[in-house]
C-alpha cells in the first residue's frame, strides 16, 4: 500500500514539474521570436505537414468569415458566401450555403457554385440533371456564363464521367456564337472529343467556332476596360 | 545498478564502438569550422530566431549541434540494442536472478548509455575546440566551451525515450522505432511555438487536439533556443530534462514488470 501511494506520489509531482517546465520553456521559446518578421507562411512551413493542411483550412475559412463581416454591398456579401460555402469542408454548412443561395438568389452569378455543388450530385436530393443546368446557363450573358461552363466542365471531369457525356453537355455551345476569345478552350474540348468518338460533323462545326471566338476580345479584357471607363466616370462625377 | 551500467559501458571495449567514435571525431573535425548556428538559417524562420534572440552572447556552434545528432544517432544504436538483447539471450534472467531489482537493472542500462552519449558527444566537442585552436590560434572562451555542454542534458530524456522503446520492441525494431520517434519529437517541437504566432482563434480546435499529440514527444527545440547561462530557463532546462526521463523510465519500468521474458527468448 506504501508502495502504490509512493509510486502515485512520484508520477504526479514528475507530472507537475513537467509540465510547468514545459510551460516555462514554451513561454520562453516564443518570447524569443519577433512576430514582425515571421511571416503566416514561415509558421505554416514549420508544422508538420498532416497539421500544415489543418491549420492552413482554419486560416483560410477564418479569413473568408471575416471577409463575409466585412461585406458591406450585397454583391460583395453573396460573393464571400459564395467562396465560404465551396472553402468549407463542414458538409452541413455547405449545404446551408448553398441551399440559400440556389433559392434565394438563382439570377446571381455568385450563386453559380451553389448550382455546380448540385450538379449532378448523386447524394443529394436537390440533384440537379443536365437538361436543368443547361436551361441555368442559359439564364447568363456570355460573360458569366463562361465561368460557370468552366465549374461545371471540371466537375463533370472530376466525377470521372465517359467523353460522350461530356461531349453531350457541351453541345450547347455549337449553338451559339461566341462573343469571347476564351470560348475556344470549350471548343477545342469538344474538337478533341468529337474526333476521338469519330464525329466528324461535330468536330468540324466545333473548329469553325474555334476561328470565330479567336477573332473575339478575351474576358479580362473587357471586364478591364469596364473597370477603366467606370473609374474614368467616377473621376468625372468628383470633379 | 553499479555493476549493470558497467556492464553497458564494457561496450567501450567492443570495435564498434571504436568505429562509431572514429566516424563522430572525424565529423566533428570537418564541420568544427562552420559558424554559429544562428548564422547559417533564414533569419525568419522560426528555429532562426529561437535560437538567436539575442540574450545570451554565447551562442550554439553548429558544429555542437551536428556532433549532438551525430552522438545520439550513435549512441542511439549502441543503446537501443542492450535490453532487447539480453531479453533474447536469457541474460536477463540471469542477472534479475541476482539481487537485483528490475528498476535498478534499467537505471544501470539508463546510465550506461547516457554515458555512451555523452562521451561521444564530449570527445566530439573536444575536437572541434582543438581544431578552433589549431586553425585560428586561440580557444574559444569558457563560457562558450561550457554553452556548448548545456547539450548534454538532452541526452537525459533522449536516453531515457530510447530504453522505453526498446523495452517494447526487438534490438532491430528498437532502433528504427527509436530513429522515427526522433524524427516526430523534433516535427512536433515547433508546434506550440507555431501555433502561438498564428492570429487568434485560427488554431481552433485543431490547435487542441495538435497540442495533445505535442504532450507524446520530448521537445527538444528548448535544448537549442537562446536563454542565458545561469537563469530560469536553465533550471527549467534541467527540471524539464529529469521530469521527462522519469517519466520514460516510468512506462519502461512497468513494461519490465509486467514482461513475460521466456516468450521473448531466442534460446
């Protein structure tokens, strides 16, 4: 009996001593660092990688919750909602987010992730099917919509399905006429698809709208000059 | 005890050991012209500032710090194999037969390699200090021969780490188990210092859970930080070094006790 309360008596006061050992090196190994000069990704570096990961999510979702605080226009609010819902990985919230901006908010460009999250997503009841995207993108201008082909193209690339279905989404595109450079990435796609399954027709209508959008401004370009003539009015307004 | 560390320390006698302390006096030569440790990293890296923050004007020569792996590395592989070995031998039975209580028997193991450790590590410093002295034509100061010793008290819970594992495992396994235990130990060592400089909240609940693991491996950055010679953080030093090797000792003393030896033998 002896024994045993001697043998607790040492673990706990070893115990103690150390971790107010630990505690006291702790303090004084981080009061030697200046924290002007360490850089977030200087700390990043030096945590294990499995942390790194961990710690770099909650770095990245706590700065999108507060650019969602910050958020003062309410496209700037649905935009951070936007980014937030597609960052996290709490499967609930996702859908929260999404769910309120698929519902509230279907005309938004911002809310196009929250239509990729659904598109033709198996697990959820919300699913949405081809037909029903398609007729979704319809709803944009060609600007916006570029993006959204582009999420829901990687999706479908990511979800591992055949060349002919994703040839068969891609259809669309031949219908229209491309006021973007940037469309020729899809139909450059879809020339590469279309031959390999030996559809000609389609692989030749697909490269004629190769030539008609290189013949377009790019994106960037025009959002920039947007941007430019904006400012160039504001600066008229001030004066 | 007496007599069970001695018997670890007859392994001074063995070639090995002769070839491990040839490969560490040789090292020790070669790197004993590098400039302090502080000197040689990114000064915003986190271990940069650690180790010089400019309290001590005695710093940590990084050929110290090469010959204090190098010596554990060493004395690592001599250690690790010594319980195992008379577990597989029988030896064990025979001398816990004496009497002699197992918790000695280990002590005397602790101690035996500690000093295996500790003499490479020493023999290492005096090369490289000679060296210093043969190139540039004078000594380095006292206070920095003996800066250079607080080392040593890292060998304290390394030693310790190593009897524990290989009071689990086999001569073989004891050494890789040992080898990536070191590895982790000096992984998670920069985790509470990371996570204390990471924006408020952000660490979260993965801080807490990060922070539990943290508590399953010596830190032995505190070994290498910038403190001066005589103050708190020495004694903290020293306390954390003793704490640390009871409680290994401890986990190695119940293993023993509970140990089914005739299971483990090759005889």
């Amino acid at each position: 009996m002896e024994k045993k309360t001697g043998l607790i008596l040492l673990i706990t006061s070893v115990f103690f001593l150390y971790f107010i050992s630990e505690a006291c090196l702790r303090c004084a190994a981080v009061a030697n660092i200046n924290p002007e000069k360490v850089k977030l990704d200087t700390i990043l570096n030096d945590l294990p990688e499995s942390v790194r990961d961990l710690v770099t999510y909650r770095v990245m979702y706590t700065d999108l919750r507060n650019n969602l605080e910050k958020a003062e226009t309410e496209q700037e609010k649905l935009s951070a909602l936007a980014q937030l819902g597609d960052y996290t990985r709490d499967a609930e919230e996702k859908e929260q987010i999404f769910s309120r901006l698929r519902e509230k908010y279907p005309s938004a460009p911002e809310a196009s992730f929250a239509f990729v999250y659904y598109f033709l997503n198996e697990n959820n009841p919300k699913k949405i099917g081809i037909p029903e995207f398609q007729r979704y993108l319809n709803t944009f201008p060609q600007l916006e919509r570029y993006n959204v082909w582009a999420m829901a193209i990687n999706k479908m690339v990511q979800l591992k399905l055949s060349d002919r279905e994703r040839l068969d989404f891609m259809m669309p595109l031949l219908d229209m006429r491309p006021e973007y450079r940037d469309y020729s990435v899809f139909y450059t796609e879809m020339v590469r698809l279309a031959s390999k399954l030996g559809l000609s027709n389609t692989a030749n209508k697909a490269d004629g709208l190769i030539d008609d959008s290189r013949l377009c401004p790019s994106i960037t370009e025009v959002v920039m000059e947007r941007e430019m003539k904006a400012e160039a009015e504001k600066g008229k307004k001030g004066k | 005890m007496f007599a069970i560390a001695l018997l670890t320390l007859k392994r001074v006698r063995e070639p090995a050991f002769f070839i491990f302390l040839g490969i560490a006096t040789v090292l020790a030569y070669t790197v004993s012209g590098l400039d302090p440790i502080s000197q040689q990293l990114n000064s915003e890296s986190i271990f940069a500032q650690v180790v010089d923050a400019g309290r001590s004007t005695l710093p940590l020569l990084s050929a110290s710090f090469v010959m204090f792996i190098i010596s554990a590395v060493l004395g690592g592989f001599l250690g690790a194999a010594e319980i195992p070995r008379d577990i597989s031998s029988d030896l064990i039975l025979i001398l816990l037969s004496k009497p002699i209580r197992k918790i000695s028997y280990m002590l005397g193991k602790y101690f035996g390699m500690l000093v295996l450790c500790i003499f490479l590590y020493v023999a290492s410093l005096i090369v490289i200090f000679l060296a210093h002295w043969i190139h540039s034509g004078e000594l380095y100061s006292f206070l920095l021969m003996l800066k250079q010793l607080y080392l040593i008290l890292a060998f304290l819970p390394f030693c310790g780490m190593i009897i524990m594992i290989s009071c689990y495992t086999g001569e073989l396994a004891a050494m890789v188990v040992s080898f990536f235990y070191l590895i982790f130990s000096l992984s998670f060592s920069f985790v509470p210092i990371a996570i204390a400089m990471l924006p408020k909240g952000v660490a979260g609940y993965a801080g807490g859970f990060v922070f539990i693991l943290y508590y399953f491996f010596p830190n032995f950055i505190f070994y290498f930080q910038d403190f001066k010679m005589f103050g708190l953080v020495s004694l903290m030093l020293l306390i954390y070094s003793v704490s640390l090797s009871i409680i290994f000792l401890l986990i190695a003393v119940g293993r023993l006790e509970t140990m089914d030896y005739s299971k483990n033998s090759d005889v």
